[in-house]
C-alpha cells in the first residue's frame, strides 16, 4: 500500500473524526495529499492535520463547510484545487443520522437529512466531475446497509442512503469510462454518540452479524482505499463492510 496513492490528491468530506478520520489516515499512509473537510470539529480537524503534516509536510489541508448550504459546496472543489492543483478523488463520507419516525417527520429533518447524505454529495460530485475526468479519478460515497434494508423509525435517513446508492449507479453511468463511482456500505462500526441504542440494542445487532462484532472505522477505510487505488475495472458497485449482517437480517 505503501506509496500506491503519490501525487494523488483526495477530498473528504466530514473527515475529522470517527470514521473519515480513519479514511484520511490510511489514504495519507498510502502517499495521498488531502483535503479534509469538517463543519463543527474544528479542533478534532486540526489536530488530525497536524498529525498527517508531522508525517508528511504540508500534505493536508483543511476546509470547513456547512454541506447544507448547496451554494458553498462548489467552493469546497475550489479549494481544493487552488491548493493541491488537482483532484483524484472525492470521498463522500459525512452524514447526519438520528430516528425520524413515522408521524413525527418534519420538514427540517427532512432537509437535514437528505441534505447531508445525498443533496451534498450529488453536488459535490458535479463541481468535482470535470476535474476528476482530467486525472481519471473515482469518487467513493459512504452509504449503509440500511440503503436496502431500511432502519425501524429512521425512516429519512434510509430514504437519503437508499438515494445515495442509487446516485452512485447513476453517476458511474454519467461519468464513465473517465470517472468510476463506487460506494461502501457500512454495518456496526461506531454507535451513536448520542447512545440512542442500548446495550441490549447494540447486542442484538451483534448477534445478526455472521463474524459476531462490531467493525472498526479501518474497516470502510480499507474499503475506500480498495476503491480508490486498487479497482480501476469496478464501477456502479456497493460493498457492504458489516460482518456479513446484510446477509442475516
């Protein structure tokens, strides 16, 4: 892995902690240069700079951004390319997640989370789209098994992923043969910080997993790397990284 991503240049968004902070630190480890994006966890996204930078000077930078707001996403490209002069590829990893049951929706969630895991993407991928053409980059989007299997009272956030899967089989047909589009679909990885799921919540998931655990944030980040730098003959495909428990619903 080691030097297989030199001279590339990668942007992800929602990158400073958890699981992108996972994703930025095996990219960096691979020879990529990154832009990371946060909105709110500024010293999270500094810190994990500073980390990347001690490794390799002046390989990270940083970018902050309300993805909400659609008109600022095309900034986000901006910048990236003002400081790195390309881009190869575009992580599509921050989301919003939290229950929105039946009869208690509301408009502002419905725009928080569909902006968040699919407005954001579809727009960042189209100020991105002309620029990765140029380097025959890829773009990975950050969905969930629940894209196919839809999470008990998350009912907006499953809509936004199941979009999300459906934006990356349409954008690999829009951007190909220049651009592959492919996304990773986490199970059990991180719970909420929110501890919206119990302990006996959290151990049923467990149990309907095939490997019996939880994954680590690694886990998606080794999926993401395999997108990027080892698959230049897959496209319009959804890996689910969750310990087998797609298959044992």
């Amino acid at each position: 892995m080691e030097g297989s991503l030199t001279g590339k240049v990668v942007l992800v968004t929602g990158a400073a902690r958890r699981v992108g902070a996972a994703i930025a630190r095996r990219l960096h480890a691979a020879g990529a240069n990154l832009m990371l994006h946060y909105r709110g966890a500024e010293s999270d996204a500094q810190a994990l700079q500073a980390e990347l930078n001690t490794v390799r000077a002046s390989s990270v930078a940083l970018v902050q951004a309300d993805l909400l707001n659609a008109a600022g996403l095309a900034e986000i490209v901006k910048n990236t390319l003002a400081r790195f002069e390309r881009i190869d590829a575009l992580v599509n990893n921050a989301s919003t997640f939290y229950p929105t049951p039946m009869g208690e929706i509301t408009a502002a969630q419905w725009d928080d989370l569909i902006g968040s895991n699919l407005k954001a993407p579809l727009f960042l991928a189209q100020a991105a789209a002309p620029h990765l053409k140029k380097t025959g980059g890829s773009i990975v989007n950050i969905a969930d098994i629940h894209a196919e299997r839809p999470l008990k009272s998350y009912v907006v956030y499953s809509i936004a992923k199941a979009g999300l899967v459906g934006l990356t089989r349409t954008l690999a047909r829009e951007l190909g043969p220049e651009v592959r589009v492919n996304a990773v679909a986490p199970g059990p990885i991180l719970w909420p910080e929110d501890n919206s799921f119990d302990a006996v919540s959290r151990q049923r998931i467990i149990s309907h997993t095939l490997l019996k655990r939880v994954g680590e944030p690694d886990d998606i980040a080794r999926a993401v790397y395999y997108f990027i730098a080892e698959a230049p003959y897959v496209t319009g495909q959804v890996l689910a990284v969750d310990g087998g428990r797609s298959v044992n619903l």
